[in-house]
C-alpha cells in the first residue's frame, strides 16, 4: 500500500506521478533463483516437489506443507551470497504511476507485479496506491459536481449583472446574473465538472449566488439605502405590531 496525495485539479484531469517505494525485488544475483551462481535448487526428496507432505490419521489423509523444504518444492543446497537463498533483496524503486481523470478522495489504483517480489518460482504481489485529494480553495465535489458560491452585492442582485467566473480547468466564463436574484439561488455550467472516471462526460458547475450585506456604508451609501426605504414603504424606524 501507497499512499498518494493529489491537488483538486490533478484528480479531476488525471497526472502521472512519479512514486518511491522501498520494497523486495529478485535479487539480480541469482535471479531470484536463490541458489548460488552455476548451481540450481534440487527437487525436494521429503514431498518429491509437490510442496506438501500427506499425513493419515484413521480415515483421513491430511496435506500439510512439507517442514523440509517449508512448501517450495524445492531445496537450495548452494545458497547464493548475495540474497542468502531468499531469492529477493530489498531495494529502492521509482514508478511511474498514471492517475486517471476523474479519481476521488480514497480511491484505489492497483498496479500490478509492482508489489513485493515473492519466494522463488511465486510472483510478485500488486501495489495498491490509495488517492488523497486536496482541498481546494473555491470548489467543492460532490460526485462529479462542482460547487462554488459567488458574492454579490445589493445593487448586482437586484439590477442583474455580467460576471466572469473561475472554471475547474483555469479559464473563465462570463454568466449572467438575472434582475432579481435571491440569496441561495443556483446556476448551472453543463460540462463544466469533474470528467467520469469511467465512460465519457462531466459533471456541471454549480454556483450559489450569495448577497452580501455591507458591514460599512459611507454617507453617500447611506442616503441611497434611507431613499430606497421611503420608496419600499419600509421606514428605517418602525413598531411592530401584534
């Protein structure tokens, strides 16, 4: 098991990642034989190379690996010097390892035969690299969504407006805010999510319009909202009653 940690975007678009990982390979030596060099591993004359010993006991017959050459078969007279008849070393290794697009946080990727090198004659086991996605500053997934919120002011809300906003690959799209605009409404970019990690398509964008109330007002500012009261038929000062 690997542990990988990839940005937002990487996850969504997929990246190659070069990998490090300490582990057992086939000692060059021997190639993994574990015997030493010019010799070779003589069958086992306690199982005959079966790997198991049959054992009865009343009506039954019961396999149980062979304590003499410990299941392999096998027996390595000459032991090489390197691997001491192990047939493995460990050793450092560099992988590359191809992210796909569209991999979320704890997904798993398996590649296989780059696991920890096995006893003579097995094969090497798989590496299972599991994916941290990190967090992102302005999106957040769900499945293959992606939510983000845009702030606007009274004055865009009500009136509408042209705004340019952040897509997931880096570019911008222009939308349109229409007059009218309540807090927690939804706009929807088709596409414009995260690609299926498997089959084709995307998710959409989805942004969350989030008026904003000014926390200062300068006197100008304040005029204008006391005018626009007296329009609404809602005085700043009022009793309520019932």
């Amino acid at each position: 098991r690997l542990d990988v940690t990839v940005s937002f975007a990487e996850a969504a678009f997929g990246t190659e990642k070069k990998v490090e990982i300490r582990k057992h390979g086939n000692c060059s030596t021997c190639n993994g034989s574990g015997a030493k060099a010019g010799t070779r591993p003589k069958t086992c004359s306690t199982c005959r190379g079966t790997g198991q010993v049959i054992r009865t006991q009343g009506f039954f017959n019961m396999a149980s690996p062979c304590p003499h050459c410990e299941g392999q078969g096998q027996v390595i007279e000459t032991p090489c010097n390197t691997c001491r008849g192990q047939g493995r070393v460990p050793e450092n290794k560099t992988i590359n390892a191809t992210i796909p697009a569209g991999v979320d946080n704890g997904s798993r990727l398996r590649l296989k035969g780059e696991g920890e090198a096995g006893p003579p004659g097995i094969r090497a086991g798989d590496l299972y690299i599991f994916i941290h996605v990190a967090t992102h500053e302005i999106f957040q997934r769900q499945e293959y969504d992606v939510y983000c919120r845009l702030n606007l002011s009274f004055s865009q809300a009500a009136l509408g407006a042209e705004i340019e906003v952040p897509l997931l690959n880096d570019e911008t799209k222009v939308i349109k805010v229409k007059a009218g605009t309540q807090s927690g409404e939804m706009m929807r970019i088709a596409g414009a999510g995260i690609p299926h990690v498997r089959g084709s398509g995307r998710g959409d964008q989805i942004i969350q319009m989030m008026i904003e109330t000014p926390k200062k007002l300068n006197k100008k500012q304040k005029e204008l909202f006391q005018d626009l009261a007296v329009i609404e038929g809602n005085p700043i000062k009022e009793t309520l009653k019932g």
